[in-house]
C-alpha cells in the first residue's frame, strides 16, 4: 500500500512539473535574442495610415511623398520649437538668430518628422535606417554619442534593445526627442512611438503610429 501511494505521489509531481513546463514554453518563446529582433526589424517598413491618427497628413496633402509630422491629438501640425527666446522691451533691435541653435534646433525638427515609407537594416549592435531623406545609422549599445548636426551644434544619441523593442533618444540643448519601435507578436508590425519632452518643465507631447512590413520582393 505505502509503495503504491509513493508511486502516485512521484506520478502527480510529474504531471505537475510538466504542466509546469508547458504554461512556462510560451513565455519563453516569445523572448528574443538581439540578433533574432534585427532580423525581424530588417525589412521596408510603410505607415498604416488608418491605425496612425496622429500622423495622418492635411487633406491638402492626401498623396504628398514628404515625411508626415504629428498632431498630437490636435488638428494642427505640432508648433516647430522657437529658435531663440524673444527679448524684453518693446524697441530693442531682435539680436540676430545663433546659427548653432537653428542648427540644433532644425536637427529636433527633423526628428519629429517620419516618413510613410522606410527600411531598416539591423544587427544585434546596429540599424540602418533609409528612406527618402537619407541614410541614418545608429550603434546599438545603450551609449551615449555625439551627432555634430553643423554649425557646432551636436545633439546626443543613445539607443538599445529593450524586450521586443528598439528605444532611441536624442537631446539638444533641454529638449529630448524619444523614439520606440515594438515589433508585435507575429512580427509584420511596428507600433512607434514618438514623446517629446522639455528639461525646463511643461507636459511631454507624445504620438503614437503603426508601420506595416511590406513583403521582400
């Protein structure tokens, strides 16, 4: 009797420790190596306008080939940041603008753009990113790096991989321009996310929009 109650006991535990296991399988599959989420990154990659709201372009502009700003949750394209504070006093001649600061400041205005259509080339420690504005490549390490933008101006640059996503943040001068790209489950769509927030205080600004993987032809 004792032997066959310590058999049942052992086949029980073993059951257990397989359902275990199995509920414990999905979770682990769903994690993926750096080199497995930029094969999955690398691809042309186009906006699906209807999922992205905040980055649909005026109706003026319905089939225009130029990159796509967000709203914000407002009807109106997010106000480009001022290149120099206004001064005091009503008759003193405006000091002429600092080529560096509308240097670092058109580099974040870039920034808070995107493009319908892009491709991405990935490697565990890097990614390419092309489309109609050009060629943009970024070290994945998790470092901080220096971007010279012209005029002496430089922004700062840091991006890593981060669970099933790809986080890039930029800053110039108290201003920081954060970029997210999760990759969904099955692997043929991006959510980004865009979030603008200032050093000074005020309310971070943040838009969100889908991209579609387009199939390798």
């Amino acid at each position: 009797m004792t032997r066959r109650i310590a058999t049942t006991g052992f086949a029980a535990l073993a059951g257990l420790a397989l359902l275990a296991g199995a509920a414990a399988t999905p979770v682990a599959a769903q994690r993926m190596t750096p080199a497995e989420l930029a094969a999955a990154f690398s691809g042309t990659w186009t906006m699906n306008i209807e999922l992205s709201p905040q980055f649909r372009p005026p109706a003026q502009r319905q089939g225009s080939a130029g990159p796509l700003a967000p709203t914000f949750g407002t009807s109106r394209p997010a106000p480009a940041l001022a290149l120099q504070r206004g001064g005091r006093g009503g008759g003193a001649p405006a000091a002429p603008p600092d080529p560096r600061q509308m240097a670092g400041q058109a580099a974040l205005r870039g920034l808070q753009q995107v493009a319908d259509t892009m491709t991405i080339a990935a490697t565990a420690d890097s990614v390419t990113f092309t489309d109609p504005r050009g060629t943009r490549t970024y070290a994945i390490d998790n470092k901080t790096h220096r971007v010279d933008v012209g005029e002496g101006a430089e922004i700062t640059q840091k991006s890593r991989w981060d669970g099933r996503s790809l986080r890039q943040e930029f800053i110039y001068d108290e201003t920081k321009v954060s970029h997210t790209y999760e990759l969904s489950r099955e692997g043929n769509r991006i959510e980004f996310t865009m979030r603008i927030d200032n050093f000074s205080g005020g309310v971070g600004r943040q838009a969100k929009g889908v991209y579609d993987k387009q199939a390798a032809q």
